[in-house]
C-alpha cells in the first residue's frame, strides 16, 4: 500500500496533491462550469465547513431545502434563494447548493461520477483557503445483518474484493490508497444519531462498482450462483471482517479525502437487511422516513457547531 500521512492539516483545509496545478493560469472546474478567475472563490466558498455529498440530485436538493428551513429563523441574514441557486448550473452535470457553511452537492452513482465530482470540490475549496473542513456521503445501502432504517457508518471502506483500500488507477499502475474513516467524526456524528433516539451501527462497508453481482444479489440480467452461496458470503463479511453494508462509493469517497488530509464520514440508511432479501420490501413512506431521519441527524451535525457560535 502506498504509505500516507493520514494525520489531518492542523487547520482543516485540502491539501491537493498536484505540482501540475501551479502551472494552470485559469483552472476550469468543467463539470460544475466554474473557474478561479472569473469567480472570487475566496468570496464565496471561503467560509464552507460542511461539504454534504449524495448520490441523487432530488435527495441533495431536498437537503437544501430542509438546511435552509431550519436556519432561516435563526440566521436572519441568509439569502433566501439559496436552496433555489443552484451553483453548477452552468456545468449540467451535477446540482450544487451553498446554504450558510455547508456546501451540497450530488455525486451520482459509482466511483466514475463519483471521482470527478471530488477531485472539482477539492480544487474550489482548495482555491477558496477553506478551513475546519469536513466531508460527508449521505445515502442508502443495503445492510448486511442490519434492519431497515438502520444508520450505517463506515468505519474502513472495503473493495469488493474484501480489500481494506481503494485501488487508484493511474497511467496503468495502481497506488493503494487508505480508505479508514476518522474516529473522532464518527463518533460526534454517531452521539447526534443517539440524540435523535433511531438504530445505528458503526462497521465496514463494501463498496461495488456493481449493485448486482458485485453485492452478491440474486436479482440481476445475469447470477452464476447459488442463494446458499450468496448466504455464505454474506455470513462471512459480517462475522469475519465487519461488514455493515454495501454501497458503491463509500471506499473512494473517505480514501479521497484523506489523501487531501481533510476529515470525511459516510453514513447511510439502510433499506434492507441483505440476509433477507435482495428485493425492497418495506413500504414507500418507511423508506422515506428512514432517508428524511439521515437528513435531519446530518442537519444537527453541520449546524451545531454553527449555531454555537451566535
């Protein structure tokens, strides 16, 4: 594995990785159609603390919008067309909102969309001189020995190869990044989960680049194994190594943000116990109380230490 430093930047901002960018007079974040010339990016994303990152833009929308409700009252001065501007318009490709320090954004599904949406954020917030940072992967899995609505938090994300890193390509070779998420964020984020009185579990997640066969499901085009074989894999990731849930980016999102020394966290509701079932079967409005609950313990989280302050 490639040897890291893992220990954060004192003062919480990105660390980029990148001699090349020094040579780059106007740097085009193409996918969110921003640039650091012709926006004043210390202006306007200096003060973020928060970056909140999901998969779908409808669900990233409706954490704006719920963000926004909750601290119009008690800051008087927010724009109130926050939750409405939406930042990366002008890219097309993702939705991008700032309400007060926290910035949200979708990341799509999987490591590709995934990866480019990161490797731009960085950069803004890099460009920006952004401090006391901290990432966020807000989602849905399915869980491994774990109920519906349950909170699942990574604590290393896994390859679906069971591996305890994140294998980065790059001019075909691969780098091993580690991909441990911080203690001290998991366990802040897990006592506002404790506040808010719902089910959580702290373990590992693996991360596919498939929802099919990649997490063993019997549901797919295509299955060259039997259910006791899926049964037994299942078994053996909860007992053997941990495993809470699968998703597909958890491993890339932490092993990303530790290379950039800034703090990270996923956490996800589960809408399955995958020991059950391949299928959802809990009706529409409990899968959207299980997401609206993750929405609001992730409000708490990014607002307290905001709301501390006045």
């Amino acid at each position: 594995m490639t040897s890291y430093d893992l220990q954060m930047n004192s003062d919480g901002s990105v660390q980029l990785q990148n001699e090349n960018l020094k040579n780059i007079d106007v740097d085009f974040l193409y996918h969110f159609g921003i640039d650091n010339k012709t926006t004043n990016l210390e202006k306007a994303f200096g003060d973020v603390n928060f970056v909140v990152m999901g998969g779908s833009e409808g669900r990233m929308e409706s954490f704006a919008k719920a963000l926004y409700n909750h601290l119009k009252d008690k800051l008087p001065d927010l724009d109130p067309q926050c939750a409405q501007n939406d930042l990366a318009k002008k890219g097309g490709r993702y939705v991008m909102f700032k309400i007060a320090n926290t910035l949200i954004l979708n990341h799509g599904m999987g490591f590709g969309s995934l990866s480019i949406a990161l490797h731009e954020v960085l950069k803004l917030l890099f460009y920006a001189k952004a401090k006391n940072l901290t990432f966020i992967r807000m989602g849905t899995c399915g869980g491994v020995g774990q109920e519906a609505g349950t909170i699942c938090i990574t604590k290393t994300g896994y390859t679906q190869l069971i591996e305890p890193y994140f294998p980065y390509a790059a001019c075909g070779k691969v780098i091993k990044l580690p991909s441990t998420a911080c203690d001290e964020t998991i366990k802040n984020f897990s006592e506002h989960v404790d506040r808010a009185g719902l089910t959580y579990a702290i373990g590992n997640t693996v991360s596919t680049d498939d929802f099919y066969e990649g997490q063993g499901r019997t549901d797919g085009a295509f299955c060259h194994y039997t259910s006791e074989e899926k049964l037994q894999w299942l078994r053996e990731l909860s007992s053997v190594h941990n495993v809470i849930n699968f998703e597909m980016e958890a491993c890339l999102f932490i092993a990303s943000c530790n290379r950039a020394k800034v703090k990270s966290l996923c956490a996800c509701a589960a809408m399955l116990n995958r020991l059950n079932g391949d299928q959802i079967t809990s009706p529409k409005a409990d899968m959207v109380k299980y997401v609206e609950d993750l929405i609001n313990v992730c409000i708490s989280f990014v607002t307290e230490p905001l709301l501390s302050k006045k």
